[in-house]
DNA sequence: TAAAGAATAT
DNA sequence: AATATTCTTT
C-alpha cells in the first residue's frame, strides 16, 4: 500500500507478486492533447495506413505502449464510422435529387410521391470513409473526417431525453422561431409552434387523400427521426454535447400550397442552452481558449441518473489552439509523458468522441451499421420501423412530435397501414429503405438551404469538434 | 513471430 | 464509457 512508482513503469521489479495491489499501472488518459497528437499522427498517416505501431512512433509519446494505442484506435474508428455513416446518407440522399432540395422542385406531396422510388437507400454505396484526404483542415486536423459537415442538422437536443421519446411527444419542440429562444424543451410543454400542428392539419383534412397523409406522416417520420437522430448520436459531438440547439423550423406548408422555400430551416449555433436540468451547478469552467466560457454548455445529462456528475462541454477550437482542459494543464507542447491516470480516475477527464450518450438507439444503431452496410442512417431505420409497424405501441410515438398521441385516430391509424402497405416494398426486416429515405429527405431539406449558403466549418465553426470533457 | 483488429473484460 | 486485455486473424 504504499508506494507508486508507477510513474515509469516497469522498474519496479520488486513486488511483482506479493504486492498486487501496489503494481497497477495506470490507465492512460487520453487527454485532448494527446489525443491531438493521435489525430495527428493518424492523418499523417492516412486513415488506411494508421496503425497502432506507426500511430505510436509519430506520436513519439513516452510510455505509450501500442496497445495504448491500438485501443484507442478502434474507438477512433468506430467513432469516424459513426460519422461517416451519417455523412454517407445525407449526401447520398442529397446526391439522389440531384443535389437539391426536392422540395423546392417539387411539391411536397409529389414529392414524396416520386420520392419512394428512390428509396432504396441502399443503393447508396455503403460506407466508405472517405477520409481519403483528411488532412488540412481545421476539421482534419481534429480528426474529424472532412465528411463531418454534413451533419446539418441540430436537433435541440436538449436532453438527450429526445432519443428516446418515449412515448411522450410533447419533448419535441419544433419552433419555428430561430435566434435564441430558450430552450427547454424537454417541459413538456408541447406548446409551441409551428410545425407539428401544421402535420397535424395535414392529416387531418386530408383524411381523403393518402397520399397528403403519407406525406405528413413521413415528414413527421423523419423529422422526429431526424431529432432523436441527431439526439442521440454521436456526431457532431460538440453540438451535440454542448446542447447546442438548432430550431428546426418549419413553415406550414399549408396544405396543398407550395412549400415555401424553407420547409425546414437550420438555425445554427444558438448555444446557450442551458439545460434546466436540476442539475446543473457549475456554470463554467475556467477553460477558455479561444472560447468564451459561456460557450461552456452543460451537458445534459440524461444521465441525470447518476446524479453525481455533470458533464462539460469543453469547446476546443479546432485551430489547434486547444490546449485547455479543465483542470489538466496538460502541459504543453511536445513531449509531455503520458498523462497517467491514478487508477481509479473517475472523475478526470476524458475524451469523448463525441458519443452523445444516447441510450439505447446506439446500440441498434451500431447493429444497423452491420446489417446495412454501414448505409444505415443511424437510430432512424429502426424507429422508423417500429414507428410504421407497431404504431400500437405506446412507447413509439415517434411520430408527430408535437401531436398529441390521440390526434391520430384509429382511422389514421389505419391509413397509415395502407400507406405502409402500398408505398414501401417490402419491409420486412429492413425498414431501412424508406426510412432512410424519410430520414435522408429531411436532412436533404435541411441541408439544402446550407448548401446554398456553402456552409462549412466556419459555420459550425469550432463547434466541430468534439471533444468534450466530462467531468 | 509480430502486429492488427475484433471481441471481451474491467 | 474509457481503457485494457485477450482472442483471432493476417
């Protein structure tokens, strides 16, 4: 029990065995900076040749040892698998109208119409990382691959509790306004706005037409999809993490008018959401580097379940500049050894990639990667699915976020089997078609507008990455 | 055999 | 979840 000396390792011969609990070697800590250097090693290498013993000589980090290395590789991987995944279905469903929000070219309805020959999204080549030439930017340099800016669009995710919305609808909360607004969502307060009682209008004067129910509900579909989507995954982790809230606003299209350009606007950046979570003591940290502290979001943690920690959102500025963490100073520059955590290091920080914790979905998600090739468009297809098929389920009121669950009777209920019926071949097993599509149409929305005004790093700006610290 | 990678374990 | 360790494969 008494010493440690761990501090380089392997000398202490001594008590090998009769100690066991004094010889314990430290856990490394992935620190941002080290973690930096990782990246960096990693695209210097190239996505394909980075492996664990080159990663580990270009880091030239002292008692680093390959397995170090190696592990923190595969969550590396899984993480840029993650993103790329994402990335690979936006822009393929992007790609499949040409590049272009089909909801300007086409009615809404129409639209989705013609839309579901598409579907197939397999056809979408599987994920590929593409991270063929990471590398310069300041994105690259954070690890992320350079598809990462497809991820357009934020969800208020404000706790994390979107992901699972369960059964109560009323979490969502589309505004159609867009500056700051604040953002609890997550009251209940299904309230506000606009869109979902505009879904709400669409099905239910057009209770003669199926084809406007169909679009509803897809809308609905994929927006709430969209919503948990981006709740709960992984991606652009600092948003995500920092409780970033993106509107996603809606103009009512009214029913059979044409859409007006902006079906969905993205509202970018907006931090400040502090989530009313209970939960919440300590504001900020002293990290700043290059980001103000009040960009410092609290993550909310629908982990709130254990109570005990609240997670900081450390906005690390992709330039490079980060150095902050919040307590660690990790020293500087170059050579700093490995940061060796006590054992025991629960409260230190760690570096996340971003993983929005998101329960449950992730692990389908994952799963879906498989069975998709990778194609899978995250937590949706399966919501998605069980949304269409199980629509008695009460813990699937995936759609309509706003509706409220009685709004659909019984007899749109059963549209929405017909429609389920005619519209998508073969679901069997795999809703992934259509949903990805719904999914993808949606963020193709989305996406489009940003398109136009070629947004790209500086928008989300240093929120890019992800590294969070949780505290 | 060494090392990468996936799968598990802690 | 984050790292470690073990198991497989190359």
């Amino acid at each position: 029990m008494h010493s440690d000396e761990e501090d380089d390792g392997e000398e202490n011969d001594f008590q090998e065995g009769d100690e066991p609990s004094a010889a314990k070697k430290p856990r490394v800590v992935w620190s941002i900076e080290l973690h930096r250097k990782f990246v960096a090693a990693v695209n210097q290498l190239g996505i394909d040749k980075a492996v664990p013993k080159r990663i580990l000589e270009l880091m030239n980090v002292e008692k680093l040892t390959r397995e170090n290395v190696a592990s923190h590789l595969q969550k590396y991987r899984l993480y840029l698998k993650r993103l790329s995944a994402v990335a690979s279905q936006q822009a393929s469903i992007v790609a499949a109208f040409g590049g272009r929000d089909p909801f300007l070219h086409m009615g809404a309805f129409e639209g989705l119409q013609s839309y579901q020959p598409f579907a197939p999204c397999a056809a979408l080549s599987s994920f590929i990382p593409h991270h063929g030439s990471l590398g310069r930017t300041t994105a690259a340099a954070f690890g992320v691959p350079e598809l990462a800016p497809a991820i357009t669009v934020q969800a208020a995710a404000s706790n994390g509790m979107i992901s699972h919305c369960a059964g109560d609808a009323s979490k969502f909360q589309l505004s159609g306004i867009q500056e700051n607004q604040q953002p609890n969502l997550g009251q209940g307060s299904a309230t506000s706005l606009g869109l979902p009682q505009l879904q709400q209008k669409w099905i239910q004067q057009e209770t003669g037409d199926l084809s406007a129910v169909f679009s509803g509900s897809a809308l609905a579909n994929t927006l709430s999809g969209a919503l948990q989507r981006v709740a709960s995954s992984p991606l652009p982790p600092q948003e995500l993490l920092e409780g970033v809230q993106t509107k996603v606003s809606a103009q009512p299209p009214i029913t059979m008018a044409s859409v007006s350009s902006e079906l969905v606007e993205r509202t970018v950046g907006v931090s400040a959401n502090l989530q009313d979570s209970g939960i919440s003591p300590q504001g900020t940290l002293p990290i700043n580097d290059g980001f103000t502290a009040d960009k410092l979001q609290l993550q909310d943690p629908f982990d709130s379940n254990g109570g005990t920690n609240f997670s900081v959102n450390m906005p690390v500025c992709p330039s490079g500049s980060l150095t902050a963490s919040s307590n660690a100073k990790g020293g500087a520059s170059s050579c700093s050894p490995v940061l060796l955590a006590p054992d025991t290091g629960r409260h230190s920080n760690y570096l996340q990639f971003g993983v929005a914790g998101n329960s449950g979905h992730d692990m389908n998600d994952i799963k879906q990667d498989h069975l998709h090739q990778g194609l899978s468009t995250g937590g949706f297809n399966h919501d998605f699915g069980t949304c269409m098929t199980e629509q008695t389920d009460p813990n699937v009121p995936y759609l309509m976020p706003q509706m409220k669950p009685n709004t659909l009777s019984s007899e749109d209920k059963l549209k929405q089997r017909n429609i389920y019926d005619l519209g998508i071949p073969k679901l069997h097993g795999g809703f992934s078609s259509s949903s990805c599509n719904f999914d993808g149409l949606l963020n193709s929305m989305i996406k489009a507008e940003k398109d136009d005004l070629s947004f790209t790093d500086s928008d989300l700006g240093c929120d890019f990455f992800p590294l969070g610290a949780c505290i």
